[in-house]
C-alpha cells in the first residue's frame, strides 16, 4: 500500500475556492481504481492550512493518478482551481505494509 500524506497552505481570501475544489476532487478520486482512502483535512488552528492523506492499493494506481501526461479529467480540473490559490505544499510518500 502508498500512503501520501502532506499539508498545503492557500492564499488568504483563497479558502472557500480552495474547499470547492478538495470536495470536488476528493469525491471523483475516491472513485478511481486503486484508491483506498483519500481525504482532505482542515488545520484547526490555521484557516489557510489544510492537510491531505491518501492511501493507494499500489504505485501503478498512485502513479495513474498523479499521472502528468494522462491525467483523470478531475485531477486536470483540480490543478487548474489550484493556480494562484495554493501558496506552498508538502506531500510525503511512503510504502506500508499490512501485517496480516
């Protein structure tokens, strides 16, 4: 399994525009192949500041995902609702494994 986990910061008077996007790309994404979870969260004592976790059955689904020359039309449109809104990001990529 991937685990992706990070924090983005968006520009004040962004907030609202910026949640608009996040429902709608979290929703469409949680319908993608491969994915296990996928949600966005508000910081509690920064308004600007929101962190997202993802978990992925695979890389080839991460990868398919987060895929530069042939992205899912939901990801196209969050990238675009994303310029001049986002001021900074950070995302970590890890492998876990499930002990069963």
């Amino acid at each position: 399994m991937i685990v992706v986990q990070g924090d983005f910061v968006v520009h004040e008077g962004t907030r609202e525009q910026a949640i608009a996007a996040m429902v709608a790309v979290a929703h469409a994404t949680q319908q993608e192949a491969g994915c296990i979870r996928y949600n966005f969260y508000a910081d509690l004592e920064d308004e600007h500041r929101f962190l997202v976790y993802e978990e992925w059955e695979s890389q080839a689904h991460l990868d398919a995902h987060a895929s530069a020359d042939n992205p899912p039309a939901h990801m196209v449109a969050f990238r675009k609702a994303n310029e001049g809104v986002r001021k900074s990001s950070n995302l970590k990529f890890m492998t876990a494994r499930v002990n069963e």
